[in-house]
C-alpha cells in the first residue's frame, strides 16, 4: 500500500475554490493561538472554506474565543465558522472523529485536519484541496518527509530522530509505502470518511492518523503526499502523554492483526 508524491496545483481555478471544504480543528487550552490560525485560513482565496472549531471544555477559555471569532466572521456569512463543545477533554482522535462526522453530515466535500497551535502552515490549505481535484486522490497528506517537506528548527536531533523513527516504525508494520502516516496535517474526501466509518475508529490519541490513513488504505482509496514545512508551537504545552505514547506504539500491531483476522475470515 502505497503513497504517490505529487506536484503542486498553482494556481487554484476560482471554481475550485468554491468546493465546500471545511477545516476541522480541535483545540484544548489554545487561547493564544486560535485567533491567528482563525484569521489566516479565513484570509485564503477559497470561498467554500469553512472552520469548525472542536473544543473539550478548555479551562483557559478558547470556547469562548471561538464562539466569539465566529460571530465575527459569520457576519458576512454565518456558516464561515463553526463551534462544537464537547464535554471533557477525551483524546484528539476522538475530537477529530466528532469533527470530521459533523462536517460531512453538513455537507462538505473535502475535510481538512489541522491542529490549532501553529505547526500547519494555513497556507498550504488550497495546495492540498486543489491536488484532489485535479488528480482524484481520496486522501491529501501534507508531508515532513516527502522531497521538499521540513521541520521547525526549534526540533533538536532526539525529537526529529523520535518523529522520523515513529513513521518508518509505523509504515513498515503496517506494510505501506506513505512517508508521513503520523502527520496530522490532512485532507479527505467525505466518500472516504464515510466509507472508514469515523464511529469505529479506535484511537484516542495520536495514533489515529495512523489508523485513518491505514484504513482508507485498506479500503482501496488513493493518498498522495504534498511537501509542508511542519513549524514547532510557540505557545503553549504539547498534549502528548505517556498513555498517547503508548496508544501510538501498539496500534500498529492492532491493525495489522484486525487486517489479518479479516483477510482470514475472507478467506474461509
């Protein structure tokens, strides 16, 4: 199962730019940054572009932020953006899952992952919507590790090591050929969310890239990779945990043992 690599799409013909086309982004205690990442994907050329916000009850108020910048960009258009409360603050797969369900539900032809603190570039948004289009592809990762991606020099030699150990680890369990599985940086189809079925996803945590990209693999559907530059959060703390680490490193093996009981049950 493999990843094609893929030139960028420039420039995006204005009728692309009107597919609907929601940026799901999940956020816990993302205050200081919200309103910049906000302000620079409602400033793209995209016109069907819209962001949903999902927050797990933030202690330092980003719910609030969001209701608010909401009602500021939804005076032109009310449904440029969005806001989902949830309850509690129960893993970043599980925030991405509720997201990218209710997106599809509402319409959207295209969803987009991007984490609130900065790393994705707001950017690269169109890059990512414009290769499905022209090429069909089902799903768009927006890849460190492809000709042309990097990393945030704020990264030292350990970390970059971890992050580029964590893919080869993940991909060669798995048996896929994609460069970037870890990366959260994506873009999907609604057929292709539908056809993963986001109420079956199992991962709570990071691992959930990892699982959605291997999924829609299995399913048949194509991922291409597009070069990014991943950038280090400049404010606030990293929500990654020990029982992330270790959702991320067993998951893997889960999948492959799913894949293999079904290939069996196929079989017989």
């Amino acid at each position: 199962m493999s990843a094609t690599r893929t030139p960028a799409v420039t420039p995006l013909p204005a009728e692309w730019g009107r597919t609907a086309t929601t940026v799901v982004m999940p956020t816990y205690n993302e205050a200081d940054n919200l309103p910049a990442m906000a302000e620079a994907l409602m400033a793209l050329p995209l016109e069907g572009l819209r962001l949903l916000v999902v927050d797990d009850n933030s202690p330092d108020g980003t719910g609030k932020i969001a209701e608010d910048l909401a009602e500021r960009y939804n005076r032109a258009d009310r449904t440029r953006m969005s806001v989902l409360h949830r309850t509690a603050k129960d893993g970043l797969g599980r925030a991405y899952a509720a997201g990218m369900a209710r997106a599809a539900g509402e319409g959207a032809a295209y969803v987009v992952q991007m984490d609130a603190d900065g790393s994705h570039p707001a950017d690269k948004v169109p890059e990512l919507l414009g290769v499905a289009l022209a090429t069909g592809a089902d799903v768009v990762v927006g890849s460190r590790y492809v000709p042309g991606g990097t990393l945030s020099d704020a990264w030292g030699v350990h970390r970059k090591l971890l992050s580029r150990w964590a893919n080869v680890y993940a991909s060669t369990i798995l048996g896929t050929r994609v460069r970037d599985i870890t990366g959260g940086f994506n873009l999907w189809s609604a057929d292709a969310l539908r056809a993963i079925d986001l109420a079956t996803v199992d991962s709570a945590g990071y691992s959930f890239q990892v699982e959605m990209k291997y999924r829609a693999l299995r399913a048949g559907y194509t991922v291409m990779e597009v070069p990014i530059h991943f950038e280090d959060r400049t404010v606030g703390e990293s929500k990654m945990n020990l029982a992330v680490q270790l959702e991320s490193v067993a998951m893997p093996w889960r999948l492959r043992a799913r894949a293999a009981r079904a290939t069996g049950d196929r079989a017989r």
